[in-house]
C-alpha cells in the first residue's frame, strides 16, 4: 500500500492534519438551525401548479412514448 503523502493529488483536494481544512472551524451544534421558523416559499401558488400541470404532461407524454415503444 502506497503511503498517502507519497501520493498525487490530481484535483488539489488533499490536505494535511495541520491544514487549517482538516477539520471544521465550528462545531456541529453551534451551526444549528436558524433561530426563526420562518420559510421562504421558491415558487409562488400559482408558479407551483403551473409546474405540476407541467410535470404531469411530461410524465403523461413519456408514459405513451414507453407504451409505444413496448408494442412495437
């Protein structure tokens, strides 16, 4: 087995235990949850049904494709 430091990094992703990368910064539990619970929606209600109706012509469309192509 090839020691690790006598390895090519090819993509620069290596680090050593002295790097300040080697470990996180902040524990876990200091980087909880957001103290409120407030969310924020992506897609407005109506952008949300635009997007099913959408999705479910697509899957309506691929759906007939694979039929078809199993009879032929």
């Amino acid at each position: 087995m090839i020691p690790m430091e006598n390895k090519i990094d090819t993509q620069g992703m290596s680090s050593t235990q002295s790097s300040s990368f080697s470990s996180p910064s902040d524990s876990p539990e200091s980087c909880g949850p957001r103290q409120d619970d407030s969310t924020r929606p992506v897609f407005s209600q109506l952008e949300r049904e635009e997007l099913k109706t959408i999705i479910m012509e697509a899957l309506n469309d691929w759906e007939e494709i694979k039929e078809l192509s199993v009879s032929k």
